[in-house]
C-alpha cells in the first residue's frame, strides 16, 4: 500500500497501467517537444517582457514606473476596472439567478446572447460605440448641443470594458448555480426567508468562489483591454491612457525601455491573476477528491468552483 | 394556492417559490440591451445606409481582400499548429508526470491573462533582427519572421494555445482507462489503440478547440499589430483595416468591414455551439 502511495506521487494513473502507459522513449519525446513548444510560444514572451523592461537596471525601470502619465495610465486603468467590474457582476449574479432558478421560453437563446461579447472583436466594439455615441454617430448632435462627452473620453472606455468584461462573471456563476439546483433556496423559501435573505445566507455562500474566480478574470481583462479601448480613447497623454494604451505610445516613440516597464506592471497583473484561478481550482480539487472518499459525492460540491475554465472560450 | 414542492407541481412552480423572477428577468434584459444588442445593431443598421452594391464595393477593395486572405489563412494554419502542439501539450499534462509539470499547467492560461499590446511589443521585440530569437532565426537561419507575414503567424499561435489545451484537458481526464485495455488486451499496440480508439473520442474537443482559437485570431488586434508591420497589401490585418477606415473617418467603410467580421463570428459562434453538443453526446460531459 505505501509503495503504491509513493509512485502515486511520482506517476499519473495512466504511467500505473500498463494498457496507457507509453514506452519512456515516447513519453519523452512527447513531453521534449511539447515542453520546447510551450518555452518558445509562452515563457519566452513572459521572460522578454521583464528582460527588457530591467535591461538598463532598477533606477531607470522605477522612474518609468514613477512618471506622471504612467502614473495617470495606472489610475484610469484601475478606475475603469473598478467601474466596470461591479457593473458586471450585478448582472453576472442577476442573470445566473435568472437562468439557474427559473424555467422559461428562449432561456437557451439568452445564454448565447450573453455570450456574444467573447466572439466580436475587440476593434469591432470600439466601432459601435464610436458609430453611437461619435461625432457623427447617432446621438452625436445631441451629446455636442448638450456638451457630453462619450468617445475620447471615460465614458466611452468605460462602455467599450464593460462589453469586453460582459459575460465573464456571468459564465461562471451560471453552470455553478445550475449545477447546485434549487432545493436549498426553495426550503429556505419555505420556512419565510425573503429573497435578499435566501440569496446573502443560502445562495452566496455556495457560489463565493465562483464569484471570486470570475471577478479576478474580469478585472485582468478590464485592466488589459486594448483594442476595444483604443479604438474609442483618442489617446491623450496623461488623460485618456489606460496602462495598456501607454505601453504602445511609449513603444511607438521608440522608448521600449519604459514601454516594458509599464507592461511588467500588466504581466504581474497576468502572474497574480493566474496564481489566484490556480489556487481556486486547486481548492475545488481538494473538496472533490475529499468528498469521493467520504460519503455520497455532492455534484454540488464538484462545482464549488470551475475547473480548468479557459478565460475567454466559455 | 397549491403545494409548490408537490410532485404534482406544474414545472412553472419554481417561479412562485424563488422571489426574484420578474426583477432579474428585467435587468438581465435591459441590461443586455443597452451594452451588447444596441451597440451590435448599431454595426448592422449603419450598413443599412449602402445598397448592396455599394456594400460589395466597399468590402471587395483589393487592400481589403489581401488582408482578408491573410487574417483568415494565417488564423486557420494557427489554429492548425495549435491543434498539433497543444494536443501534445493537453496530453503530457494528463498523460505524463514530469518536472515543472503544475508551472507549465498553470502558466497554459498566460496568453489569456496577459494584456494583448504588452504580448504584442514583447514578442515583436523578440523576433526583431536583434531580438532574443530573431538573431537565431533571421540571423543564423535566415527567416525573417517580424514584420512578415510570418509574424502575424507567431502572434495568433500564442493568443490560441489555451483554447485548444483547455478544451482537451478535460475530455483526456475523463478517458476511461477500460478502453484502451481492452484494445491492448485484443492485441493492439499503442498506435492503434490511439489512432482507433482514443483520437475518435478526442476529435470533436479536437476540432471544437481548433474553431475557438480561429475565431479568436481572426479578431486579434494587440498580439498582431506590433509585430505585423502593417505593409500594405501584405501584413495587414482585418481588423486594423477597420481602424484605419475610422481615422480616415471613412464609418461606412469601417462598418461594412465589421459587417463581414460580426457575420463570420456569427457562424463560428454558431458551429462552435454545434461542436460542444457534439464533443457533449460523444464523451457525455458538458463543455
């Protein structure tokens, strides 16, 4: 039984048996080349962005960091993201209830038009807003005669992040709370909760991690947009740059030292972001395998929070 | 009123016993409206402005159709390269345990994570003349890969990995083992085990995977720009033909663009939907 034990720690299930296991020539042919594939595409790119970005040491890599418009960059980034976020979640948690607790017609087509965000690209959705609310856009006479400014300005960017972040929180909450049923809240129900009560006392706690998980892919998201943001942000420095947006200016002024320094800041935003979904799923692992070796599985439990969930395909 | 919880219950029960429904059937709506279905009729309605004649004019200008040529053509040999490499990669991190192994299972999801310009200038950095991998390939192997077509290529293999590794990863876990030991115990070798046995089960994840990360380089805009050159006619890309409409305050050109990019997400959307309810009855789990 311990020997077991020991190579369970080494081996997956598959190198145990002998009927999936593949002779170490190929194994490692596969794993070499699947290894050299992943450096060149994924670490390399990872690597450069902070080799750069220190190349001429730490003095000029922090007065990089320290300058005004970055500085400004960084605020809009994190007010953007500090809008659009909640806005997104309200309607993530509102639209899972919806769809998780009720049946009704055209359920099915509503989940696809939650998902439309992911597949229109990113220029696309700058262009739309640019198409309403631009000079020439539908409500452009009327924004001029009462002096709002949408495109070039918050706003807009504002509108072009909340469509990029659209159904990220919402799709993870929707297959969790599915997945969880309506028993709890129904017997809740029952014996006289209302619904804000049911909601913060039975349905929260059982999706706070998949709150958590679509929060952080959110806000990545939210805080690296550029194409959609660019589109409608007109660019000035020290206004409507967002830090995504000043990575290309300064790059396009030929300074790539400071360039880098500024994106270091979003591939640490990437690093954090990846390290907290890792631990998430991590947790979800565990309460699964601990409840396989226990009593009856709850399929509840094994949704606690998403598994291995693409960021953007779902 | 009856009982609501009664096996007799009316299957609309559920919407007397949960509160809730009227107020988020509202705001899910409304709110759906105003961010998403309002701003992608906009696109739609716009175009309306054109006959269509003028419509084909606009979108069959010959920069326009280099540039389609090259988004679609380098988006598919991505996706091809992904399907490849990341069915390798989805394998060894099911199949294999080896060192580093949870690094490089976490680290899949990095070009999700990371912001598409901070991607876009490191990898053109790294594939200029002088870059960490451009002196090995331009240098000693004579390929130039920035500004070339060819970097358009690299930039849309990164934005795709993910999708492919994470739609297989789960369908490989699932595999039963009862399979393949049945196919070895009828004397088939590993090969055809794979060939006959595994890979059918796999090829609508396979294929699912592969369409998600077309769809996605289509659209890509900040891994591509820094790196394409943008050259007319030769490593421009769709989507920065449609920028470059809007600063020329061309919007109808621009839309009509958009008109032809929204129409293919459609139908990807659409096939992607077909290949996840295929990938859904075949392994019996949903995507």
């Amino acid at each position: 039984m311990t020997a077991l034990a020991a190579t369970a720690l080494s081996a997956t299930r598959f190198e145990r048996n002998t009927a999936t296991r593949e002779n170490p020539l190929i194994k490692w042919s596969i794993v070499g080349i699947s290894l050299a594939f992943f450096i060149l595409f994924v670490l390399m790119p990872l690597f450069a962005v902070f080799g750069e970005a220190l190349r001429r040491g730490f003095g000029p890599y922090f007065a990089a960091i320290i300058a005004p418009d970055a500085l400004a960059a960084l605020k809009l980034t994190l007010t953007t993201a500090v809008i659009a976020v909640p806005l997104n979640l309200v309607f993530g948690v509102a639209a899972a209830w919806l769809i998780a607790k009720f049946d009704f017609r055209g359920k099915q087509l509503l989940v696809t038009l939650i998902d439309l965000p992911f597949s229109v690209s990113p220029v696309i959705v700058g262009l739309m807003f640019v198409l309403l609310f631009g000079a020439n856009g539908w409500f452009g006479h009327w924004l001029a005669a009462h002096n709002v400014k949408i495109i070039f300005a918050l706003p807009g960017m504002l509108l072009a992040t909340i469509f990029v972040t659209f159904p990220f929180i919402a799709r993870e909450l929707i297959p969790l709370m599915q997945a969880q049923g309506r028993e709890e809240e129904e017997a809740a129900v029952v014996l006289g909760a209302n619904g804000w009560q049911v909601f913060w006392h039975v349905t929260l706690p059982n999706i706070k991690w998949g709150v958590v998980y679509g929060v952080i892919l959110a806000n990545a998201r939210a805080m690296g947009e550029f194409g959609a943001v660019s589109v409608v942000s007109g660019k000035l420095r020290g206004q409507t740059t967002t830090l995504p947006l000043q990575v290309e200016i300064l790059y396009n002024e030929y300074n790539f030292a400071a360039a880098f320094a500024v994106a270091s800041l979003l591939a640490l935003l990437a690093l954090v972001t990846l390290a907290v979904k890792t631990w998430i799923e991590h947790r979800a692992d565990a309460a699964y395998d601990t409840s396989e070796l226990g009593m009856e599985a709850p399929a509840a439990l094994e949704a606690t929070a998403p598994r291995t969930a693409p960021i953007s395909t779902k | 009123m009856s009982l609501p919880l009664s096996a007799t219950a009316p299957r609309s029960s559920a919407r007397r016993v949960l509160p809730g429904f009227r107020l988020t059937l509202g705001y899910t709506l409304v709110y759906l409206s105003l961010i998403v279905l309002i701003p992608t009729a906009a696109v739609f309605l716009r175009t309306m402005e054109l006959s269509f004649g003028q419509f084909i004019d606009v979108i069959s200008a010959p920069r326009l159709v280099a540039s389609y040529r090259l988004s679609f053509g380098a988006s598919l040999l991505a996706a091809a390269i992904n399907a490849v490499f990341g069915l390798l990669l989805a394998w060894s991190l099911v199949r294999y345990s080896f060192p580093g192994k949870k690094l490089v299972d976490a680290l899949v999801d990095l070009p999700f994570a990371l912001p598409t310009a901070v991607a876009g200038i490191s990898l053109a950095t790294l594939y200029a003349k002088n870059g960490w991998l451009g002196r090995i390939f331009e240098g000693a192997l004579g390929i130039k890969i920035a500004y070339t077509p060819l970097g358009v290529l690299v930039a849309l293999v990164f934005i795709g990995l993910p999708f492919v590794v994470r739609t297989l990863q789960p369908i490989l876990e699932d595999l039963d083992s009862e399979l393949e030991e049945a196919a070895a115990s009828l004397g088939a070798n590993r090969w055809q085990t794979f060939r006959h046995v595994v890979l059918p089960v796999l090829t609508p994840a396979l294929l699912t995977g592969f369409a998600l990360a077309f769809a996605r380089a289509v659209g890509e805009y900040g891994s591509v720009i820094f790196i394409a050159g943008n050259i007319p006619r030769v490593s421009e890309i769709t989507p920065l033909m449609i920028i470059t409409r809007l600063e020329q305050f061309d919007y109808t050109g621009a839309t009509a663009l958009a008109v032809v990019m929204l129409v293919f997400s459609f139908v990807m959307l659409l096939a992607i939907n077909a290949l996840q309810s295929w990938t859904a009855r075949r392994t019996g789990r949903t995507l």
